[in-house]
C-alpha cells in the first residue's frame, strides 16, 4: 500500500532544547518534544489546530509544527538513520491505527 503520511512535531521546550545521548558519531542530539503522522492533513491541520501554549508540554502544551519527513530527520541528528527510520515506522503504525 502506497499511503501519504503528513508529519508534525510538537516542541516541549523551544527550538534549542535538546533531549537523550549524543549520536555516537556525530556528537550532535535530538530535539526535545515529540513527531506524530497522520494520513491526512486535515487531520494534521485538526492537531495543529489544538496548540495550546499556556500548558506545560506533559499536558499536550509545545508549539506544535507541520514538518516533512526530511525536516523532521533535522530534528532527530541523535539518532543514528536506522533509528531515525524506526521512528518514521512507529510514527506510521500509530498513524494507521488511530481511533
């Protein structure tokens, strides 16, 4: 099945909050907050959509962003690729058995 996927992120603490170990190779770190797909981008829109700033990031708070999966892979430099590609497959799976 050849399935588009639309990708956000929601930050937890800004841009330059960083989270996790260093890539061993690099040295360079992800992002702090979470990526999530959706199969459509009204759904993703939908997602956007409830951005609430004035919550903490453990209540769903964090400046949520629509970001192509290229972009998001900027977002996790400390992954190595294989990780970062298990990430996109978890992402897809959520995204196909959401209720």
């Amino acid at each position: 099945m050849n399935t588009k996927y639309y990708y956000g992120f929601r930050f937890y603490s800004g841009r330059n909050c960083t989270t996790g170990d260093a890539n061993p190779r690099t040295g360079r770190m992800s992002k702090a907050g979470e990526a999530v797909a959706f199969l459509s981008l009204s759904a993703l829109q939908n997602w956007i959509d409830r951005e609430d700033l004035s919550k903490p990031c453990g209540c769903g708070g964090g400046k949520r962003i629509v970001f192509p999966k290229t972009a998001l892979r900027k977002l996790y430099l400390g992954e190595t690729i294989a990780e970062f590609e298990d990430i996109i497959e978890n992402l897809k799976f959520d995204a196909e058995n959401q209720q």
